[in-house]
C-alpha cells in the first residue's frame, strides 16, 4: 500500500469510473466525484462494500475518500451511479 503523500498526490496515476462496468485493477484509494451509489467495492476480489460503507445502498457524497484498512488495496470497482477517480 502506498503512504499517505503518494495517494495524495496520485504518483502512481489514476482512472475516472463514470459508467457501470467493473473496473478491476488495483488500487489504493478511492475519490468521489460526485454523489455516487457503489455496486461492489472488492478487495482480492471480494465485494466489502457493506464492510466500507455503512448504509451500501444510499450514496456516498462527493469530496469523501476510501481507503481499505489493514494496508490492503482494493481490486475492483463497479458504480450503480456517479463516479469516482481511482488512485493508483
């Protein structure tokens, strides 16, 4: 997982999910565009969405940040609506 400075600043790189195709690549970091329901959050290939968000079916509001715990990094994503910008 990267440290805090290298997700913030994106030094890997990123990729914009404005769709509803699951984007699976490996991430350490999930921005929220805008106001944005999730279909799966995965991590080793495993939705965790109810794990990472309280209330799954209602949307998570633009401007918040995920991040999985215990330094793993998410594997997949796949949006009902909004978007978000992986970071790499």
């Amino acid at each position: 997982m990267a440290l805090w400075e290298e997700v913030l600043v994106a030094s890997q790189g990123t990729v914009v999910v404005n769709d509803t195709t699951e984007k699976t690549v490996t991430h350490d970091a999930i921005f929220i565009l805008e106001d944005t329901v999730f279909t799966s959050i995965k991590i080793g290939g495993v939705d965790k969405k109810s794990e990472i968000i309280t209330t799954p079916g209602t949307a998570v509001k633009a401007g918040a940040m995920l991040r999985a715990t215990d330094a793993r990094k998410f594997s997949g994503v796949r949006l009902a609506s909004g978007s978000v910008v992986l970071i790499l």
